[in-house]
C-alpha cells in the first residue's frame, strides 16, 4: 500500500504533544493504512495459553478481513493459520471456538491435521501434489501465556527483547496455569487509536471511574510532579519505593521499565501499590479468588501492569489476570476484548464469584467506551484540531502517538514491493486516495 | 473541495424547467459539495427561541459531522459555539438539550463558561495560555424567534435584506412568548432536494394530502392562471385581494414577498386565507390553541407562510405556529424536524390538545415522505432522465433548483484557498472524484 | 464505464482451473462492473408466465438500482418497462406485485396505459408532447413460460438459439398452466458468482445435502469418470441411457446439451433419472402434486434440469417445476429467489401440501447458503489465492468461470461509447477505479 503524497505531509508536520490530526481518527483511508502498517507489520496481543488448553483446542481470532486460527497441535505447542482452504477458500472454522481432531473443510471435505498439513482432498486426480496445499501459517509467540501474533512476513525481531526484559515479571503469576473466567467483547464506536489514547493516562479517572479508584492511584499511571500535585505525588513515591523492595526482595522484578516509543515493539511495565486493602484491582480492594495464582502465598502483590503497542494492557495480581486486547473493526469502531483469568483449580461460585471478580473493568471499559465515543464524535468536527496534551499527567499517550507516527513513517520509507510490476498481486481494496478536499 | 470538471458541466447544462440530473440526487460526493457550498456557506434555520427559553438552556444540533451547541447566555443572547473540547476534542454536550451553569467536558473537566471562555483546565503547566483555548463561535441570527446559524468565516450579508422584510410579518406572532408544544423529527429516505421539491409545490396536494387540504387552497402555493383553472383561480384571486386589504389594515403585512432566487439568503412569504372556517391548520380549520398568540384578538388571520432557501419553512397563524427545518443526513437520507408552538401560558389539556394540534402536519409530513421516497428510488434508476416541470404549479420548485444551481456556480468560481498549498488543513473526507463512469 | 487496466490484467491473466482471484469476489468496483458487463448486457431471468396470469397482473423486480415493472397488458402479451415516472422520476409502482387498470404516478397522477403510453398530465399546457413521455421499454423474451428481460439497447441475438434448443424440452411441462404455489427469497451473505459456482457442482452435495441426495445422483451434474468412482459412475451411465431412450420415446427430449462456455446466452440441459421412488426432488422421491403438469400421465420422468448463463438453474418435474434466480445485491450480497409451481388446478391441502412441496430445496438453499458465506468470508483473507478445481467434479464451475471472464474481456473489448464526450449522460456512481493497494 503507498502512503499518498498528503499521509506523508500530515506524517511530517505531526506537532509533539497535540492530539493527531482529524484524519488519523475518521479516514477510512487511513484506517486501511493503519491495518496494513501497523496491525499486519507488529506482533499483535490476541489470546492467552488458556484460550486452548488442550491438543485440538482453538479459537479464531479476526484482524480486519483474516480470519486466524490459533490452534493446540498435538506437541502442546500453540500454532496459528490462516483460517483459509486452500481449495475453494472457504472459511474453514466457522466458530469463535472449540475443539477438533483435524481440520476439516465445510464445503468439500478437504482435510488438513494440526500442522496445517493437507491429508485428504477427494476427486483431485493424481497430478494434484497435497504437499503444495498446506494452511498458510502465521508468526506466533506466547510470552510467559500472553499469544501475539504477526501477519507479516518478517515480523520485527526486537520481540525478543520484550520477552527477556518481561518473562521474570510474568512467570511467577503463571498464565498458563489459569483458566478463563469470564471473557466480554464490547465495541466502542470510536478510532482504535483513541481507546488506546484513553489507555494511556489516568488524567481522566478522577472524574470517570469511580469503581477502579478505589484500589488504583491515578499517580502510577504516568503522572509527573507538579507545584500542585507535590505532596500527593511524594507520598505515593514514598510507597512506590517501599513496596518495589519488598516485591523485588521477594524475587518480583516490579520496577518500571518503558520502551514505549524507542522499540519497535514496544512496551512498558510497572508494579504499583493498591490502595485500601491494596491485594487487587476490585470493589473492596481485596482478593476475588481465594485460590492464588502460581506460587503464591501472600495476597498484597500490587498490580503488576503490562502495556504493548500497538494494542494491548494487562494487569496481573496475586489472584487473578486481566487482559485486554484492542482490534479495529473500521475508522470508527474498535473491539476492546476482555478476558479475566484466575488460578484452574480455583472453583466458581466457591473459591471466587464472576460478578465480584469482573465488577471494576465491566464497569471502566464501560465508562471508557462513553469517553471513546465522545472523543470520536468530537474529531469528525470541522471545528475540530489537534489539542495540547497535559505534559505532567498524558506523557505515555504522547509516546503512543510518537510510536505511531514514526511506525507510519518507517512503513511509508519502506520500499513497497507489492506495488512494484504488473504482476504483483492485487488487493480487494481500493487504493489510498488523496485526503485534501 | 474542488468542484470537479464534470459536475461543473453538470451545473452548466442543467436544463431550466426540468428536474435536476440523476447524480444531484444519488451521488454522495455531490452530497459532500452539498454540505460544503450549500450548508457550509448559507444561513440555516435550526431552531427557535424557545428552544432554550433561560439562560443556560442550551440545545445541540448536528449539520453534516458538526455538532452545535446552541445556548442562551447570561445576558439572554442566544449564542452558538462548535460542541468540541480544544483539549482532546471530546463532544462536550452528548444530549439533544439539557441546562447547565458552565460547560464542562465529560472528559478531562475542562470547563468553560457560556461566552465559550475556559475558564478551568487542570493539570496544563504555567506556559498553558487559556485564552487561546476558547470555544469556537458559530455565526447565529434571530429573526423574530427562528434561529439560524450559519458555520462560514464570512456569512451572506443579505439576511440584513431578510429581516428587514420579514420582521414586520413575523412579530406580531410573537415567537419569543411561545413554547413548544410538540417536536417532531422524521428521517426521509431521500435526498434533501427532492424534500425542499417537494415543499414549493401543492401540485401533489389534492391526490395526497386529505387533511391538510381541509384548510389550505393550493392555489395559493405556486400556481398561475391556465385556461383549466380559471374559474377556480379568479374566486380564489378575488378572497386573497380582499383578505390581505382586511388583514394589512390591521397592521399584519400580509402581500407576497418572492425573493427565492435573487437572493444569496433567498425567500419567500406570503398570509393567505384558509378554508371552512379559516383559523388555522387543523382538521376542522378552527384554532387549535385557545391562547392566542401576541396581542391578537381575532381568530381568523388566515396562514403566514415563510419560505427559506435552502432548508426552511413555516407556517405563522393566529393560535400557533409550525417550523420546518430540513437538515441533510446522506444523498438519500434527510431529517425534517418539525415543531409546533403555542403561546407559553396556554395550558395542555385546556387550552390546546397536542394530538389535535400536530394531526395535520403530522398526517401530511408522512404522505410527503412517502413521495420523497418514492422519487429517490426513481431517481436512483438508470432510466431516470430530468423530466418537464408543470409551468403552471411546479415555477416554485424551478426557483429553488435555479437557486441551489446558482449557488453551486457561484461555490465553484470562487477561489479555493483551502486547497492552496502543503500547509492548508487536511479535511477528513474523501475528494470529490469524477461521475464519469 | 471504463474497464481499468488492473482489472483487465486480471482478466487476461485468469488461470485455467482456478477459482477466480479475490477481488472477483470482494471488490465492489468489480460488482458495479459485474451490474454493467454482465447483468446490464445478458439476458437475465427473472420472472414466470405465471407471475402475471391476467392482464393487468404486474410484479416488480428489481436489478441493481433499476426497477423494472413486468406486466401483462390486454393482449395478454407480457411486457417490461422501468418503473419510473417521466415528470418528477418517481418509482410508479411501489409493491412487488398486484394488479392495475392503468398505471397511474402516485405523486401527480400521470396516467399511462399498460403499453407504457402516457393518456393524461394535469396542468402541463397546450405545448407539452404526450407522446415524448412515454414510459421506456425493456426487452423481455417468454421461454416457455420463463421469462427473460434484457436491459441492454441491442440485447444478444443468440437467445434464438437457446429457444430452438430448448422449447422442445421446457414446453410438456406447460409452465404458463402452472400457478405459484410458494416463494422463497433468502439474501445470501456471498458474491453472486459464488452462488453460482455453487450451484454448477456437486461435489459438494454428499457432505451437504442429505435431503437432495435422497432423490439426486450427484453423478449427474458434471462428475467424469475416475478410477476412483469408476463403477458407480458405469451403473449410473447405464441407467441414464436406457431412461433417456424410454423418456425420448415419449416424445420428451432428455439429452445433454451443455452450451455453457460458447454462447453468449449460455446454457445446459439434461433430463435425468431420480433415486429411490424416482418421481421428484422430494424427501421421498414421490411426486408433491397428485395433478401432474401439461399432458402428463406418468409420474417416473426423472429431473429436466436447465442452467442458463449468467443467473438461473430450474428444474421441471412432472408434478412440479422448480425455478431459481440469483440477482446481487452488492459485492457480498445476492438475493436468491425460488419459485415452486404446480398445476394451475391443483388445490392446496387437497392435491399438494407446501411443506412437502418445498422441503428439499428450502433445506438445500439454506445449507447452500452457509456454503457460500463461507466461501465469501474466505475470499476477503489476504491468505486467499485462487484454487484447484477438481478436473472430475468442477468442470462446470470452470465453464461458468470461463464465460464470465470471457464475458468481462469482450465487455472491456468493445467501444465504450458512453464515455466519448462532453455530452455524455453521466452516470450516478464514482468510476471504477484501480484495485492496486
């Protein structure tokens, strides 16, 4: 995909610390950019180990028109196709999920096993060579449970920094050895880009989210020290700093690590206090699931929090996981995927109650979902331009947009071989036109 | 937006006395030069005083993407501001209408007072300079209670023109001492010019409109003297004469008035006397509202009609009044808001019943929805080619194609400097792309 | 419209054998181009006799943005206009079926009789010429009953041949005595050329169809012989030929004629026996209808199957007919419409109950339908690329596939006048533009 002439310009003359200009959040040329450059080009958080716990478990997951098998083979290991027949093209799992021996298709029976390799195809003849018809497979990589995806051919390789700077913050909470609890979709009827803006800081907080204040501290959430702030911000550092020694004197890496905007895949750590009874991120502050996760055995752990770009945010706990995952249906709609895990032995109803276990993001991602909405109606304005970021309180959604737009800007100085002859292959959509009026 | 070659040959050849061509009605990028050289650049009837009847009442009204906030300040000015935080760009207000003291962004607590000041934004630093972070005001006109805005930089200099002819028919109706009775809005699925077509004619009026025939002639709406109609005519001719001689002799200008298409803010007026019993446009032609408006004492002050270009109409009687206002939504999708006002100390129940009150309009605005649909899907079809205006009742329909074609000339031939050079602003759309096939 | 050059390398690259490439299914530039080339150039089949039994009688039918009124006028000839007012272009007819003297404008009552010339038109003076506004004509040709309407200026002449070919076939079966005793639409969520590739194999129809293989050999409809279904295929070869002797014995034509890839008016034909009771695409291969059709006496005359190029398949039993119509509705939508008829005499709940009548195939479109959904969200992948057809059970997909891209190249081949000059009417959709990313 080429980056027009007026992409690169509003590229180029992106002001530092203002929101991005109206295009980034209403084109439909831009969001089929976005789909490209971004979401087809990084490693995308899409599912948990416990999504398929056993060999022939799967689900699917869509990023903008793929479908994506992820799939248990029979090693154990977790492994992604293209949800694709390599006959007719038929869609070959129809379900969000579920379980299978091999895969087969709907329409003609063609039948792949779990290594995507194709096992039977009926009438083809004896020229037909199976060995060529093989489910297209996609990149994946489960860091410590969390899978990501990447739908590139070479997908970045910093990954691996990620993984090294992050698995000894993770394992001891032990992913893989949860089960999902509950797991609710919602969609917010506004650009990705500003759910994850909403991400980002907690300037907001105060005013929106009563239930998640109760146990969180809007200082943790990229807060810099101001005159007005001062007294607030030195007590809860004083508390940062007390409890990061306890939790690391306990083999609990918790101290903040960001590479939000210098890694390709980039991300950003931090284990930070609770307030209240501060064990975990729900209405009373304490444990929602007697049953502690991985080796556990004291329940105030703070909230281990653990954001990626392009899409991802994640709070692990001494009791239970929360995952959130961000994919963009179009301009102006994203899918915010929230997946709630706790130890697989617990038992619910004994050892933890959903409603309690789920009340604080059920009703967060709700009241964001509003700002999202409002935010998205406001950028479609002519009125509309880019505002001033708060430099003491919106420092890490500056760095997502810096992210952004310097991903954009590597994509669009990219040389783009698709485009290069008469015989490239074509694309079912229309191309990126001019955005001047 | 630039006009492109083919629908400024579109525009030149437009065939006088015939409907428009095809793409005037169906195509969505002439749609999008609609909103910009029509809507953009006129004054827009979008609301009446009483829609905000004390200082802090405010209501939004969405044109195009835009979101406007109409409010009445301290001082009991009606003032417009665009509803966009200059923060993160959030819509402001998420309701229809609604009061309040200040204006505070849901989001971060901006706040604002109601001359669009910020008077409050947390967090923002000593360099933050507040007064460059105003509201933006939207031009807004009150002729006798109807409140138009227009969202130009310039706007038309004629409304002066408008209000000084209109003035003296509208006042002693007193708008400003209404309340609204009932409001009404249907979505018409078909472009916004087969619904103002629709309004300057009565051509269709005896096949289609039972109720609203009860009281109103439709001689009076358009029609000239044809060897068929003669006899008819000259009686109807004959009470006009004699009721606007009673009626101006009791300080109601009542003559016609017919600028439409001399003016850039183009107009048309004109009181007529209705049938049966002659008061008002009810099913049995008697008032509807016991509390007479303004200082009027007599019942039977037959129909002020009042006509704008592009999007308004209404009808002044001696007990209420109805507003129209059409607002474009897509080619083929239109809102027609309609409300109707009785003097603000008439009792429901008592003085006036509001199913007795709005059956008229109501009844005819759906059989006038049905039509306006029923030309959209004619319009949409290959076979569809500009047919023959009825000289003698469809010249009002002429004069409003010939307006909106001139205004889209006059659009086109001006110098478009938004488009100038790589600094212009980038608009959130699509250019506007060539018809051809 | 202009067929671009992306478009027409994917067309003269098509391989052989292969499903077609994505945006043959996706792109809805290719589907404006499919409305042109292909349903605005062909004959299209889209009604029966008995649709419009008296004069009078009309049904609508809509093909892309056109309406088009089929009705039968008081020579009981069936004739096709579009349904389009030549004053204000308002659709004339606005339910899907009924029955009319005259054909009379809803909005301002011009009058036209049932040949389409306008008698009356209020107000439009002495100079206005009748005679000019006649309502316009759109070919349509009766095949024994099926009706065929062409919206091109000079439809294709060979549909001679196909009638020559086939009244012998159709005419027994005496259509225009039958009634409509059911009709089905169902919307697929699919492009139509999946609809139709569907429909032209059925290797498919085993893992699918369990109610239509009860009385179908799916040998028939395209298998060859492989060592692999050698003997199956032998016995049913046999069987074919000895009922095709009984069946031509009785004057009723039964062999293969497969005109599908030569002609421009494509089509195939084959009588062929039923399993089990032998007598109907039944769940029980019995007949639904005690009256059986035309002159018939004898229950056992197997499945007439007629395809025609590009949007229909039937089948003529003796008891009952089954008809089939695929019109699309945008690039991932077509709307499948199924008419059962039986006897004109026969009584419902006396000589046929409709649930029996029409089980097999509403059964069968439903799970046909699935099929195609999958098919289409398949196609969307960016993993999706053309595959295999089986050489022994898909070789009249691939004749489908070849006519349409031979229909496409001839399309793109021909001058395309329409887009000469100045003068040119213009057309209401953006142009086809490149597919390239």
């Amino acid at each position: 995909m080429k980056v027009s002439a007026d992409v690169r310009a509003m590229i180029e003359r992106r002001k530092k610390n203002y929101t991005l200009e109206a295009p980034f959040y209403t084109s439909e040329a831009i969001f089929a950019l976005d789909m490209e450059a971004i979401f087809r080009q990084h490693w995308i958080q899409v599912a948990v180990e416990p999504d398929v716990p056993e060999p022939g478990d799967y689900i699917t997951v869509e990023i903008g028109l793929d479908s994506i098998l992820i799939v248990r083979d029979d090693d154990m290991q977790v492994r992604a196709f293209h949800n694709v027949c390599r006959h007719r093209g038929a869609r070959l799992c129809n379900h969000d999920k579920g379980s299978l021996g091999n895969i087969v298709c709907p329409y003609h029976s063609w039948t792949y096993n779990l290594n995507g390799d194709l096992m039977f195809a009926e009438h083809m003849g004896e020229q037909f060579d199976r060995c060529k018809h093989s489910l297209k497979a996609v990149h994946v990589e489960n860091l410590a449970g969390l899978i990501f995806i990447c739908l590139a051919e070479q997908p970045p390789a910093d990954f691996a920094v990620m993984r090294a700077a992050m698995e000894p913050y993770l394992q001891p909470h032990d992913l893989a050895g949860c089960k999902i609890a509950a797991q609710i979709d919602i969609v917010e009827e506004g650009n990705w880009k500003l759910t994850m803006e909403n991400n980002r800081e907690c300037y907001h907080c105060v005013a929106n989210h009563p239930e998640l204040t109760i146990s969180l501290y809007e200082y943790g959430f990229g807060y810099q020290r101001t005159p007005a702030n001062e007294e607030g911000m030195a007590a809860f550092d004083e508390t940062v700093a007390r409890r990061t020694a306890q939790w690391e004197a306990m083999q609990l890496p918790s101290a903040e690590i960001d590479r939000l905007a210098d890694l390709v895949t980039g991300f950003r750590t931090q284990r930070l206090p609770l307030d209240r009874d501060g064990e975990s991120q729900t209405l009373d502050a304490k444990i929602a699931s007697k049953k502690l996760l991985g080796g556990f055995e004291q329940a105030d752990l703070g909230g281990l929090s653990f954001w990626t770009q392009p899409n991802s945010w994640h709070h692990f706990m001494s009791d239970h996981i929360v995952t959130f995952s961000a994919i963009p249906l179009s301009a102006g709609k994203t899918l915010v995927r929230t997946k709630w895990l706790v130890h697989k032995d617990a038992r619910e109803g004994i050892d933890y109650d959903v409603d309690n276990l789920t009340a604080v993001w059920r009703a967060t991602n709700d009241q964001d979902r509003t700002l999202v909405e409002y935010s998205q109606r406001g950028a479609t304005s002519s009125a509309y331009e880019p505002g001033p970021y708060s430099p003491f309180t919106e420092g890490l959604v500056e760095k997502f947009c810096e992210w952004y737009i310097g991903r954009l800007a590597a994509y669009g100085d990219a040389p783009q071989t698709d485009d290069a002859g008469a015989d490239a292959p074509v694309s079912h959509g229309e191309k990126v036109v001019s955005f001047m009026r």
